[in-house]
C-alpha cells in the first residue's frame, strides 16, 4: 500500500469511527454532561433553541459549541447569542456546575445580551483554562480582587459587560496574557501600574469605560510586543506620552474621546507599522507629524481637536491602501476642484464636515470605486446638487449647511442616510424615507415630508 493510500485509509477509518460513534452508545464523561447540563439548567429561556441539541444521554462531544479534542474531554465551549433568531438571545445566569468541565481550555459566551450574574467564580476551579472571552452579556458588578490567581491565562476579553470599580492590581500576575480586552464596561479610576510583567502581551483594550487621568509608566514595557492599543472613549488627560513612539510594532493605536492636549509627539515618525490611527476628539494641536508607515496608512481620524492643517498633507492621501479619512474640523482651507486623489479609489469613508472647504466634490466622487460615507456638512461647498454623480456603494451623505444650489434628484433616494439642510435648494422633492429635518431651511424645496407645493 503505497502513502497516497495509506493516508486515504486512516482519513476513511476516523470518519467511520466518528460516524460509528455517533449513532452508538454516548461516550460523554458523566462530569463533562453534568456540568453541561448544569449549565443549561441555568438558561431559563432560550427561545432560539441554541441549546437544543443538548440532551442527556447523547454524546456531548457532538452538541452544539462543545468541542472534545483530548480523551474524549470537552475542551472548549463555545456559545454565541448571535446564532439566534431575531434577536432572541437566551436568558438566564452561568452556571457553576461548569467548574465540572475539568479539561476545559477555553471558554467563549459571546453577544449573550440577556446573561446576568457577578464574575463567574467557578474560572477558578478550572486548572487548564487558558482563554477566557465573555463579551457581549450583562455580567456586572467588582472584578474579583484574587483574578491574578488566574496566572495560566493567555487571553482575558470581558468587553460589553457592566463590570464597575477599579482594575485589581492582582491581574498584574498574569504574565502570559497576549491578549486583554476590559473595554466597553463600566470600570473607573486610574489605570493601575501593572503591565511591567506582561512580556507577551499583543493587544491591550481598555476603551469606553470611566478611567481617568495619565497613563501608568508601566505601559512603555510593552512596546516591544504590542499591535494593538485601544484607550478610547474615557476621561484620559494630559500629553500624549512620548514613549509611544517607541511601539515600533504598533498598528493601531486608537485614544479618541479623551482629554489630551498639546502637540502630537513628533517622534510619532518612528511608528514605522501604524496602519490605523483614530485621535478624534480631544484637545491636540499642530504641527502634526509625518508618518512613514512601511504599508501605508488605511485608516486616520484626527476630527474634532485644535489642528489647523490648512491642507491636507500629502503623505495622508498617498498610501495605496488608505480605505478611511476623517478630518473633520481640522482647519482645512482647500478646494475640491483642486484636490487630485494619489492613485488610489478605495475610500469607504470620508469625512470633511466643519472646515472651510470650498467647490464641488462632483469630480472626485465621480472616480469612488467603495465609496459608502461622505460627510462635508458645515463648509463652503458651492455647485448644482443636480449635477451630481456617485457610486452605488455610497449610503450616506451629509452637505448640510453649505451653498448647494440645484435640485434634489430621484436618485438620491436610494442613500440609507442624507442631509442637505441649510442650502439654497429649490423644487419639489422626489419621494424618499427621508425626514423633513434632512430638508429644512432651503431656500424653496416642497413636497414630502415638507409643505406641499404650491399650485
């Protein structure tokens, strides 16, 4: 028997031996469908049936998000809300009875919206846990101040949860963590000093939560291994610390909607791998930085802080690969007739609003491949709206407050998304879904869902 064969043969007899064993006798280990059952006895409702192929008896290794790979152990479990129907996620708290599951390594409940209960205790029953990803669920209350007991873990993600209090500073003895996501809670305080022991770590989000004043010194130990970090959407003050320009690795680094003021470190010019950079919505100001990127910056945002860049820089608009620009009040004083895009129509977004842009944006949307958002409301903008072109991709579309003069066409009713307000509009509008606030203070639009026209 030659090994093309052979290998035919031993793939033929695992799936013999795994379709044999699917109509024979259950081979579940009695803890593994106790403490699985356990745990749907806890579901009080899942009218998506996510679960109904739980059933006593039957092999566990077979139920749905039950995963066996070691001696018939169930080794990961996997349950996720967005497998359900219209929305209908199940309901209930998590059982305790999965601490039974001792060869569980990884545990994922995810976009479970009507799970509640404290951090579940029983994680610490669970010697060969090492990835934990509860997001998505309406588990609240402290973290537990013992969760650096937890040292095996490489992954902790509790995003979408109502988590309150500080971070312990025992999750300092999770050294083997690559990735950790408390975003998206309802945590407070200052960010603890505790990633100096975290060697390995890739990927640190700590977004939408109540966190205030300067980062830890702790976090400039990570810059030989983290890619990604995510600060955004807390009450973050002071400068943007200049270590991080020593993230070489980087290439995302989000920290909008905070408090930080003053220039963006000008060393940023080291970030050699940033790729995606969202600083929207603070207090910065100029001169900004070039960043020479190795592939390319795909997404910027610097919206909504105290730039005045006058122009758009050359370096911003060059990269083969950009797909998202936002630079909405950053004291743009250029015209759309004169901007010559680099090359590159793969935009999906882009956002100009509040700046002095004057012109037609006709010609560059006109030669948008991808293009699904354009927003250019509260500039100078002046041409006929009837006389406007775009791709079918595009969905919305804000030119409000501007000096748009012309019709609004049947065509524009296919956006999901539109504002023209506050223009100089005139005539009857087609038929759309739009409300009347899309429309108001033209100069002479009517019909639907404004006053109807005069005869």
């Amino acid at each position: 028997m030659n090994s093309c064969s052979f290998n035919l043969f031993i793939l033929g007899a695992i799936i013999f031996l795994r379709c044999f064993r699917s109509t024979g006798a259950a081979t579940c280990d009695p803890d593994d469908e106790a403490g699985l059952l356990g745990f749907k006895s806890g579901i009080t409702k899942d009218p998506s049936g996510i679960l109904s192929s739980w059933k006593k008896g039957t092999d566990c290794c077979f139920w749905s998000g039950v995963f066996c790979v070691n001696n018939d152990r169930v080794t990961q479990l996997s349950v996720d809300g967005d497998f359900s129907l219209d929305g209908n996620s199940p309901s209930g708290t998590i059982s305790p009875m999965l601490a039974k599951l001792q060869h569980l390594e990884r545990i994922l409940l995810t976009s479970l919206r009507k799970i509640t209960g404290p951090f579940p205790q029983f994680i610490f029953r669970l010697p060969k846990l090492n990835y934990i990803n509860i997001q998505g669920c309406l588990l609240s209350g402290p973290l537990p101040a013992n969760i650096g007991e937890l040292s095996q873990l490489k992954t902790l993600v509790i995003d979408g949860n109502m988590f309150t209090g500080h971070i312990p500073s025992s999750i300092a003895n999770l050294t083997r963590l690559t990735w950790l996501n408390l975003g998206n809670n309802r945590l407070s305080g200052t960010i603890p000093n505790i990633f100096k022991s975290m060697k390995e770590l890739n990927s640190l989000d700590l977004s939408r939560n109540g966190f205030f004043g300067r980062l830890p010194p702790s976090i400039a130990s990570l810059a030989p291994t983290l890619y990604y970090l995510d600060l955004s959407q807390n009450n973050l003050s002071g400068t943007i610390p200049n270590y991080l320009s020593r993230f070489e690795a980087l290439s995302t680094l989000v920290l909008s909607k905070n408090k930080y003021s003053g220039v963006v470190p000008m060393s940023f010019t080291n970030l050699i791998n940033i790729t995606n950079l969202d600083l929207s919505h603070n207090l910065l100001t100029g001169p900004f930085p070039v960043l020479k990127s190795i592939n390319g910056i795909e997404s910027l945002d610097l919206s909504y802080n105290k730039f005045h860049l006058k122009t758009i820089p050359k370096w911003m608009i060059s990269s083969p690969s950009i797909y998202s620009l936002k630079l909405a009040k950053c004291g743009l004083k250029i015209s759309l007739d004169d901007w010559k895009l680099a090359g590159t129509y793969y935009y999906d977004s882009i956002d100009l609003s509040e700046n002095e842009i004057s012109g037609s944006p006709a010609k560059f949307l006109s030669q948008m491949k991808y293009l699904m958002e354009f927003r250019a409301a509260g500039n100078k903008l002046r041409f006929d709206l009837g006389k406007l072109t775009f791709v079918r991709t595009l969905e919305t579309l804000d030119l409000s407050r501007n000096l748009i003069f012309g019709k609004v066409l049947a065509t524009f009713a296919g956006l999901k998304t539109m504002n023209v307000s506050q223009n100089h509009l005139c005539g009857k509008l087609p038929v759309t879904k739009f409300p009347a606030s899309a429309f108001a203070g033209n100069d002479c639009l009517c019909g639907s869902p404004l006053s109807p026209c005069k005869v």
